[in-house]
C-alpha cells in the first residue's frame, strides 16, 4: 500500500575488483596482436601518441608496454629508430613458460616421465607422417654423438636431449616442440647421474634410438610410436629407481638445445 516502507535485500557485496589502467591497456594492445591485427614486426605508435589516444599517463603506458615485454608480445628498442614492436608467441616463449612451472611447483620426476610417455609416441607417430630430410639429419647428427664412446656424461645427455627434441621437431607441431623443449631441459637435470648413465645404458638408448629413427625413416608411424613407447617406459622405470628426489631443479636452458632428451 501507498506509504508503507518497501523491505530492503538482504544482499551483500564483497569488494570489487577494478583492474589497473596498465592492466587495461596491456589486456587490449595484446587481444589486436594475437587477433593478428597488429602484425610481426608492426611498430606501436609511440609512447607520446599512445599517452594521447588513451588519455592516459605516460607513466600507465610504459608501464603497459613493461607488462607486453615480459609476455614476450612486445621487444622494445632503444634509440632514435627505437620503439615497441610486435612479436608473435613462439615456442620458445612457451617453453620458457613450462620450465618456470616445473621450477615453481616443484615438479617431481616421476611427474615429468609421465608426461613424456604421454606425449613422446605420438611425436614420433606424427614425425614418421611429416619428417623431412633435414630433420632425419638432425637425428642422425644425435645419433652419432650417443653411439660415441669418447661421449662424456654431458655430451651423451645433451646428445640425448637433442635427439628427443629432434623428434618433436620433425612432428611439425610448435605446441609439442614447446612441450619438449621445456621438458628436455627438466629430464636433462632429473638424469644427469654417473651411476645411472653407464655403457649399458648408453648401449640401450643408441640401439633404441636408431630403431625408431629408422621408422620415422620409412615413414612407418605405428612401429615409430610403439618403439617410442617401449622406449620411454624401460627408461623412466630404470630412471626412477635411481633418482629419489622429491622434486627437479631447473635451470637456465641447458646449452645448444638444437631444440630433446631420454
């Protein structure tokens, strides 16, 4: 009825959440990069057009711009031809990624094997389909170096590494690449143990090796899966059984990563 008082809700808010202005800027300067209409290469307008456009401070736009650097969307470059310029994500930058949640979560290597044999057969299965010669080159090339016996303990896992790598390469598939990559460099650290690595390892690794390399060869992607498969396993079990750590410490991106691992 007319004057009677209206109840009020009983609703209750919790606090807003209004991003910052950088936050803003950066979210919508990197939606036009990965929509690809800001292309590779494109200069951003500079720092005092965008202060205009935006009406915001030059303090807001550098920082934007900061926030685009170390997503690896933006290089800037010092100078009279300076400027920000557009970079697309590559695999590297996904890689980087991976490793810091590796280093981060403190990842186990248990964790790490399961990934691989998960992933692995498939990257082989698909690099029997799409290899080219210069990737069988690149195998190769990993290849000698493991069967080398002069090979010491880091030679053999960086050959090792870029064998795997190698054939994540020859799958042509950057999300696998990216995968491989950072994962090359935490099985790179989870088995660099003299008393794992000995000749009988060595022997069974470049033996197992050249087997699937010789099926990618002859494009025959479910012996390359199947070997890959068996491969990975005996690995990580013998693996396992050596190393008890509870977690992998990552570092930098071990050396000449030709961009893989056992």
């Amino acid at each position: 009825m007319e004057g009677e008082a209206v109840p009020r809700s009983s609703l209750t808010l919790g606090p807003v959440d209004v991003p910052k202005a950088p936050d803003v800027l950066a979210r919508e300067l990197r939606e036009r990069i990965l929509s690809g209409e800001l292309p590779e290469g494109a200069a951003l307008p500079a720092e005092r057009e965008l202060v205009k456009q935006t009406q915001m401070s030059r303090a807001t736009v550098r920082e934007a711009l900061r926030i685009l650097e170390v997503q690896n969307l933006v290089r800037v470059k010092a100078g009279r031809a300076g400027g920000a310029f557009v970079q697309r994500p590559s695999t590297a930058s996904m890689a980087n990624t991976v490793s810091m949640l590796i280093r981060g979560r403190q990842i186990k290597l248990a964790d790490l094997m399961e990934t691989r044999e998960a992933l692995e057969p498939y990257c082989a299965e698909l690099a029997a389909v799409k290899r080219s010669e210069e990737d069988l080159e690149t195998l190769d090339r990993a290849n000698e170096a493991i069967a080398d016996p002069k090979s010491d303990l880091t030679r053999f896992l960086q050959a090792n590494v870029d064998w795997h790598v190698g054939v994540a390469m020859a799958s042509h598939n950057e999300l696998l690449i990216g995968f491989m990559t950072a994962l090359s460099q935490a099985i790179y650290a989870g088995t660099e143990n003299a008393s794992f690595i000995d000749a009988t390892v060595r022997e069974v690794t470049a033996r197992a090796h050249k087997s699937i390399t010789r099926a990618i060869r002859e494009r025959d992607a479910e012996a390359a899966g199947r070997r890959m498969r068996r491969h990975v396993h005996t690995y990580a079990s013998a693996a396992l059984k050596v190393d008890q750590r509870d977690s992998i410490s990552v570092g930098d991106p071990s050396p000449t990563v030709n961009t893989v691992d056992d």
